[in-house]
C-alpha cells in the first residue's frame, strides 16, 4: 500500500496502470443537464471545452434531492474545476456556475500563456512526495493509497504532465487521464497523453 512513500519518479508516467482509451464514460445529469448547455452558450475552443466537460465530470459535478440540498463541493461552490477548493478543505465560491466556467477558462489562458506558476511552461517541475489525508480519511471513494509519489519533469505542456499538477490523486494512476483521452475518442478525436493543452485549443 505504501510503495509510493518518499519516491519521487522521473517523468510523468505513472508505472503501474495502463494508459487506455476505451474507458465507459457516464456523464452525472447535472453535467448533462446544466453544466453542457450553459459552456455551450459560452465563446470556448471545441477542445478545451471537451476538457472543460470531462475534467468538470470527473471533479463531481452533481447534485441530489430537492433543491439540491445534497450536492458534491463543486456544484455547490459553482466551481466546477474545484479550482482553489484544496485538500486542506478551504473552497473558493463563485457566484454562479458562468462564472465557475469562466474561471476553468482563464485557468487554461494562463497555462497556455505560460503565466501559470504551478505550469512554468519549459521549465523543470518538481512535484514532492504527498500525503493526502482526503484520500486517507476517504479511502471507500478513492481506493488508493494515501502515499502519493512526487514527479520530475520539465514542463512542455502535455496532457499527462498537466494532469499530474492539477490532480492531487492523478499522482497514483492513470484513470483520470484515461478517462480525457476515451472522452475525446467517443468524440471521434483522438488525443494521447502526449497531446499537449495548446494542440487540444486548436482541435476543430
């Protein structure tokens, strides 16, 4: 269970996992329903709102029972790239869930414009060895270990290295980039873990 303790790997492929591109992918009905028709309405690139979309679904985009009362972090914050909302449970709201997408937005502007300083693009990244009490003390939903390696790497971009940053638990597998590049597929766009941010912005 511990194996990742204080390692560090080289890269930005995690070894034990297949990478694959024929993940089942089933949308929540609050991503179907709210989430796809107002990004829909907004002025986003084809590719980066595919991204938007499954990265908002995996980040668990729902809710449940009248008026929502019983709802994931991300809808209730409208902000459905859990952008600020951190482990340490601190949340950033926003007003309205247009405003949570056009966070997800800028976010990728600045990636892409190399104005990130967590995504220093051509620069070496190095992510330190993590314990993570969330999955620790949510070991049923995660079902990994707590124990999560560190990465070396230079930035140049790509869509596993990106991964890697953003996702605290995309540190001990593959399925949530597993999970972007079968989206893109049943898409009938075909993007690898190499595929960088700025080729996903310029999909057509």
């Amino acid at each position: 269970m511990d194996k990742y303790k204080n390692v560090t790997i080289n890269g930005s492929v995690f070894p034990d996992s297949p990478i694959t591109n024929n993940m089942k992918i089933s949308l929540s009905d609050e991503s179907i329903k709210i989430y796809i028709p107002t990004i829909q309405k907004m002025n986003v690139p084809r590719g980066i709102m595919l991204l938007c979309i499954i990265m908002t679904d995996h980040e668990g985009f729902w809710g449940k029972g009248p008026k929502h009362r019983s709802a994931s972090r991300s809808f209730r914050t409208n902000n459905p790239g859990n952008i600020g909302n951190v482990d340490s449970g601190a949340n950033s709201i926003l007003p309205t869930l247009e405003d949570g997408i056009k966070l997800q937005i800028k976010y990728f502007e600045k990636i892409l414009a190399g104005t990130a300083k967590a995504f220093p693009l051509g620069k070496e990244v190095n992510i330190k060895p993590y314990y993570s009490k969330e999955i620790a003390d949510n070991y049923a939903t995660y079902k990994m270990s707590p124990y999560l390696p560190g990465y070396k790497f230079k930035f140049t971009g790509q869509l596993d290295q990106f991964i890697k940053i953003y996702s605290t638990g995309a540190r001990a597998g593959n399925s949530y980039l597993s999970e972007i590049i079968s989206f893109f597929k049943n898409h009938g766009i075909t993007i690898t873990a190499q595929t960088t941010l700025q080729e996903i912005k310029e999909i057509k």
